[in-house]
C-alpha cells in the first residue's frame, strides 16, 4: 500500500547516532529509556542514519494529522498535546515546521500529569533543539474543572502510560496535581491552534464536551485518542459532527481496520476532525 501523500510534503533528514535515541524520518531525536524495550533499537554512536517514514501501526494515523496541520498552516504554528508522555507530536511538528518557509514562529504547549514523563517533555525539546523556556509546558492534568487534583503515582514510567485522574481513587498512592480545563489551555495561544492532540484516558469525555463551542472557534484540527467504552467514542464522534467538524479519520478501540494505507490495529480508538471555519 502506497504512503498517505502528505508525506511528500516533507524530506528525509539523516542524523548522526549517540547509542541512545532512535530517529525519526525528520530527524527527532528520542531518547530509548522513555520505552523499556526501545534500547535493543538504538544504534551504536557516531553512525549516520536516514530513517525511513514510519511503520503502518496506529501511530502512522497521528503522523497523518499532525502533517497535514503544519502542510496547511502559515506564519505561527500553534499546536497543543494534552497528555503528553514525552511530548513526541509536538516535537514531530515543530520539525515539519521547520520544513516550511511559510512558518515562522512557533506557540508550543504541552500539558502532562506524571513527575517523570514531564521531565522527559523537557529533556524530550531539549534534545531536539526546542528552549522551554519559549513554550508552555505545564505539569497537570485535563479535565472540566480547574483546581487540585489526585493522580496516581506510575511505578513503571517506562511502561505504563495509561495512568488516568479516574483510576487514583483505587490507586495505592497518589500525589497532587493541578488541573487544567480547556480554555485555560487555549488561553495561553495568541490565535487559533493549527492542531489540537488529545491522549487524556477517558478525561476526554469529560473535558471536551463542555468546551466544544470554545473549540470550534479557537481549534483548525483535532486528534482525540478514545477509551473506555465504544459507545462513548461515537458519541465523541457525533459531538463533532453536530458541531459542523469535518471527520477525516475516525476507528474504534480494539481492532484492525482497513485504511487507504493497509491495515492498521488500534488499541485505543482514534478521531481526527478538521474545523472548515478556520481552514
């Protein structure tokens, strides 16, 4: 199966080794103990590689639509990923921005509830060039109310990313939190965002909804990762819909789906939405 075509739109970049990070296609840098089990993949230091463009996984969709917002988007890219981890679609898009002439500033905002994987956002920008001290990258958690919040504590960081603010009343141990709704996250943009990532485990549904009306005015495209039960993801999906969003990709949890590049498996379910008013 042929690539998505809005890979055209950006070139290889060849990087040179350090034992420790895998490459991406455009040259991101990412360090192997963020994943246990990554380091069998790092090369040996001092070596140049030109990866090829990413496997046909379910990342391949988030690729999809992280690419195609900086192919549209001009003068300030202005993209926020809720849920962070270690921030990689942010990077990834601030790299194929700087394939474009036709941006020239950026507005990067990141917002991630586990001690460890922030610090890992910000060794993740450092590493790949990006000053935090130029971006919002906030230590907290989505949801529809601002405030205190208990999180739980992760006791594998390099393994467990599925760490949620529904699952610290069960948890063993749990630390504090601030919490973070929409509009404080889009207040801190000077415009629309060119592209809105969403991996918040179940928050999403509680988040979103409330703010849909700020999100059609403030938000060109939209990636929500889904959990929890297939019913809530398709009304996710109607949300957005009713909203007059244009749906681009939309797959269910839990299953492998035909897709115009192969089959593709999703663990969680998947939706990208565009806004046409701000296109």
């Amino acid at each position: 199966m042929a690539d998505h075509p809005v890979f055209e739109n950006f070139s290889k970049i060849s990087s040179e080794t350090t034992g420790f990070h895998v490459f991406d296609f455009l040259g991101g840098a990412t360090r192997v103990a963020y994943k246990r089990g990554w380091a069998r993949h790092a090369t040996a230091a001092n070596k140049t590689v030109t990866p090829n463009l990413p496997q046909k996984n379910e990342h391949y969709l988030d690729w999809i639509a992280v690419l195609s917002a900086v192919s549209k988007a001009k003068g300030t890219f202005r993209m926020a990923e809720l849920g962070a981890g270690w921030a990689p679609w942010l990077v990834r898009g601030t790299l194929a921005a700087r394939q474009k002439t036709d941006i020239t500033a950026l507005e990067l905002l990141a917002v991630e509830a586990d001690p460890t994987h922030y610090d890992w956002t910000l060794e993740h920008f450092n590493d790949n060039g990006l000053d935090v001290n130029q971006h919002h990258l906030l230590f907290g958690a989505v949801t529809d109310k601002s405030g205190m919040l208990s999180f739980p504590v992760i006791a594998e960081p390099d393994v467990d990313y599925g760490a949620s603010l529904k699952s610290a009343a069960t948890s063993g141990q749990t630390i504090d939190i601030r919490g973070y709704t929409i509009a404080e996250v889009l207040s801190h943009f000077s415009g629309p965002l060119d592209f809105l990532h969403v991996d918040i485990q179940g928050a999403e549904y509680d988040a979103l909804p409330p703010a849909m009306t700020l999100l059609s005015q403030s938000v060109r495209s939209i990636m929500v990762g889904t959990h929890n039960k297939d019913d809530l993801h398709d009304a996710m999906a109607e949300l957005f819909r009713d909203n007059g969003w244009e749906e681009r990709i939309n797959l269910g949890r839990n299953r492998t789906s035909a897709t115009p590049w192969g089959e593709i498996e999703t663990n969680d379910g998947f939706l990208w939405f565009e806004n046409a008013r701000l296109l």
